[in-house]
C-alpha cells in the first residue's frame, strides 16, 4: 500500500474504506453521499426517525420528517448505496424535546440543535457507526475539518454565512476525530450544482428553516402539549421592583425581548431578566441589555488552555458575530468570559463556543452554556 492519504484523510484505497453518511432527506447531505459515492467509497446511508409526524408538525421546511425519510430513500436508490433507517423516536424526546421544555420552564433560551448533535446524531449514530465498522461518519454540516496526524479539527465554513460550528461545539475528541464534513469548503449555491449533476431528486428542495419538532416557529405550544400547566401568570417589574403589569407564563418571554411584553414606559422596554423561582420577568431600557463578563459551566474543550491566550474570540448566539474576549479557566468546569466589547441579549441556556485565529481561517476551540 503506499502511503498517501484518501480524499478524508486516511491512508486506505477509497474502495477499502467504508463511510456512513447521516442523510437528512435534504440537499447537503444528500450531496455528500453523492460525493463520496462518486470518489468510490463503500457508502452507508443512515436517516434517523426523530419524532412521530402529525399533521402539527410534519412541514416541508423541517428536517427529519416522514418527507425526508422518503427522499433520503430515492437519493440512497438513485446513487446505489445501502441505506437504513433507525428509529430514535424515544431517545430524541427523552434527550432534545424534554430538555427544551425543562429549558424554558427555567428562564433560559434552550437550542435543541446542539442537544441533538450531541446526543442521537453523534453519540447513538456514532455508536452505530462505529458497529457497522465504518471508518469515518460523514455528514452535511458546513464546518470545516482538517485531519492531520489522525487528529482532526474544526474550523468554521469558508461560508461564513452558513458556518455551523457553532452547533456542534459539543463534539468530543473521539467524536471529532472519527468525523468528516466535506462541505465546509464550499458555497451552497456549489452543493446544489453537484447535486443537479448528480440528478438528486433534492437539488432544490428548500433548507428546513425551523427546529424539527416546533410547528411555524411556535415553541410555546410545543411547551403547552407537553406542560400545559406551566402557563402561570406572574409579576412584570422594572430593576426597582416596581410592579408594571402581568404575564401569562414566563415561557413567553427571552432576554432582549422587545415586542409582546405589553407593558410601556417613555422609552422601549427589553426582557432584562426571567425569574423561575418567582415567576417575574424584568423589564428595563436597552443600555441596561449590554454584557461585558459571561459565566459558562458544563465546558467541552476541545484544545489545551495554551491556544487561548491571544487572537481568541466568542459567539454566544448561533446568527451572533464573533467576539474578541478574554477566558479564565475554573477547575470546577466553569469559565468567566470577559468582553472587550459589552453584548446585548446574552441569554442563559445559550452557548458560548469558543474561536482562535490562526494562519487557516478561526479554529473552534470548544464552548460551554451560560448560566
């Protein structure tokens, strides 16, 4: 054999190497099994089956409905390769749906992405994977990953628009490791291209634009199916204690919330604070939003505390811009991070992911949630 690396960084012929690419029923994904199967890899298609669809919520612009299922299975027919479906219907409400419900239930802003990427996708299907003695686990996200010496690392997309890394800031070494994303160098309007010349049924299928298991963007009436109970009015009051009006359930409301508080003052108020212990939402002006010192717990690092002494910078909201900031390490998995610049809307139950700039492009260094 000689000693030369394939197209995903390992020292195998193509077609002695074996990959599962987790296929969404959308373009990119479907592009990617297409591209490995086109480069003469031995190709695993996997769609995972998240929740039961019901006319609330199986739409066309979310991911992982019985639609996609479908078309997941014409892209897997029309390329030749195997193609399974596992039934993760338990696992998604155990470990995304009931966390974001308990997420709001305590005043945070929950992002159920993360908890998915980070336990059915790359911890039940990485498990999966790794049975069917797949070499690498492929799939569609717009990251960008480098492998060298069997180590891999993450970098955002070379579209900066549709970088996902963000998302996956949980992942762990092994995980990463095993994983690779080949779109990360691409535009999108160049993975829908492969995939007309591909003849892929999804070539211009819309991307699914809300979270899979929330019908027409409403997350409070994925709260009132599950916990009707938790609507219960409380108190609005300004940083003074005073009482300015009343809410019907703090699960309607978010940090620097502006629109739907229906309480006025001279100037516009923002949802400052939410109490859960007291059921009280905060109110106060804009300039009282800003944030310069963040405190993170549950933290995944991803690198050793030397790459963040300089050029290191925070997203602390997936459409956030990126942050220079400064990062003190606990030993009890805690982080402060300080801002040079202060930020409005910092919520709890966010993540904050963690960047260093280096010669390729912003490295992803790891993250941890705001409390």
């Amino acid at each position: 054999m000689n000693n030369e690396l394939n197209s995903i960084g390992l020292n195998k012929r193509p077609s002695d190497t074996t990959v599962v690419v987790a296929m969404s029923g959308g373009v990119d994904s479907s592009t990617v099994a297409g591209m490995m199967k086109q480069d003469g890899y031995k190709v695993i298609g996997i769609t995972l089956k998240l929740y039961d669809d019901s006319k609330e919520i199986a739409l066309s612009k979310q991911c992982c409905s019985g639609q996609d299922i479908m078309d997941a299975k014409r892209v897997a027919n029309k390329l030749d390769i195997d193609h399974k479906i596992l039934y993760f219907q338990n696992k998604f409400k155990q470990g995304v749906i009931d966390n974001f419900v308990d997420s709001y239930l305590k005043g945070e802003t929950p992002i159920p992405c993360i908890q998915c990427n980070q336990t059915v996708k790359f911890k039940d299907l990485f498990q999966v994977s790794k049975e069917l003695k797949a070499d690498a686990m492929i799939t569609g996200h717009y990251v960008k990953s480098i492998t060298k010496n069997n180590q891999t690392d993450m970098y955002r997309a070379v579209d900066e628009n549709r970088d996902q890394s963000y998302f996956l800031f949980n992942t762990t070494r092994e995980q990463l490791n095993y994983l690779r994303f080949p779109l990360g160098g691409m535009l999108k309007n160049e993975t829908r291209n492969i995939a007309k010349k591909l003849q892929l049924n999804v070539a211009d299928k819309p991307d699914s634009q809300d979270i899979c298991f929330v019908p027409n963007g409403s997350y409070t009436s994925v709260i009132e199916k599950f916990r009707p109970e938790s609507f219960k009015k409380g108190n609005i009051k300004n940083f003074d204690g005073k009482i300015l009006g009343v809410h019907d359930g703090i699960v309607n409301f978010t940090i620097g919330q502006r629109k739907g508080i229906k309480v006025s003052d001279k100037d516009p108020l923002y949802v400052l604070q939410i109490d859960s212990k007291k059921n009280e939402i905060i109110v106060g002006p804009r300039e009282m939003l800003g944030k310069k010192k963040i405190t993170l717990n549950n933290l995944n690092l991803l690198s050793n505390e030397k790459e963040f002494q300089n050029n290191v910078f925070v997203k602390v909201r997936s459409t956030g811009k990126l942050l220079a900031a400064d990062i003190n390490f606990n030993s009890n998995d805690v982080a402060e991070v300080n801002l040079k610049v202060s930020e409005d809307g910092i919520s709890p139950g966010q993540a904050c992911v963690f960047y260093r700039k280096d010669e390729i492009g912003h490295k992803m260094l790891g993250g941890g949630w705001i409390v």
